[in-house]
C-alpha cells in the first residue's frame, strides 16, 4: 500500500488537543486519588454524592475507567495526528454516556433540577465534551489530517 501523505495540520488542531489533554489528565489524576483512597480528595469529590464508590456496578467502574484512560489516550494520539484517535475517543464518550446514564438514573424521584445539576451536571458536561472531541477527531480523519 503506497505511503498517504497526511493533509496539511490545520491551525485548531494544537488548542483542541491540547484542551483534550488537559481535562482527560485532570479526570486520570482524579480517578487516582480516588482509586488509592486519598481521603481528602475523596471527601472533596464526594461531598453530597454517595460516599461508597463501591455500591456502583462494576461496569460503572469500568466506564468511569474507559472514559479516563481511553480519553487520554485518545487525546495523546491526536495531539500525534494518529488515526487510532477517533476509535479510542468513541471508547471514552461511550464510557462518559454508561456512567452519566447511571448517575442520572439513580437519582431519587421526583428529579429536581438541583439534582440534576449537582449529582449528573458534570458527567452530563463530560460527556458532550468526550462526545465533542470524538466528532472532531472522526472529522480530522475523514480529512486525511490523522493518518
């Protein structure tokens, strides 16, 4: 297969992975502190939100996970201009969706828009935000931009 000489790097490409990078390394900073039971950070994260990490399902663990890691991951590789960014992107937004979704629908009834913003506001953020980033990846691929 002939070598595909990559598109010209457009000028947004810096600022929208290097902002990818940025949030996706706050969140894996934060799943740390978290996952090796730094209690400071624990009682600032979850202060009015469950406080037992383990009531969750597992696959709440693991999309909570995917969305981290794949995120960052995905957000190095399109700062690399590589086109396995896209596919690992998808991977962090549709974590983002599984833990938001679980969020959301575990909220006490009546919902109230208070709850809402507090308990599922973020991850709601999170995930346009994954979502954003993995439409803007797919675009650049589509564009001969990743390679």
């Amino acid at each position: 297969m002939p070598h595909v000489k990559p598109a010209a790097r457009p000028w947004h490409l810096w600022p929208v992975a290097l902002a990818a990078v940025a949030v996706f390394a706050a969140l894996a900073v934060d799943y740390l502190l978290v996952r090796l039971g730094f209690e400071t950070h624990v009682a600032l994260v979850l202060a009015g939100a469950q406080a037992d990490l383990g009531a969750h399902p597992l696959w709440v663990a693991v999309g909570w996970g995917a969305t981290v890691w794949a995120g960052l991951v995905g957000a190095v590789m399109l700062m690399a201009r590589e086109d396995g960014a896209a596919v690992a992107l998808a991977f962090a937004f549709l974590g983002a969706v599984a833990v938001s979704g679980h969020v959301l629908a575990s909220l006490p009834a009546p919902l109230t828009l208070d709850a809402v913003r507090s308990e599922g506001g973020a991850l709601a953020a999170l995930a346009a935000f994954s979502l954003l980033v993995w439409l803007y990846a797919r675009v650049q691929k589509q564009r001969g931009v990743l390679t």
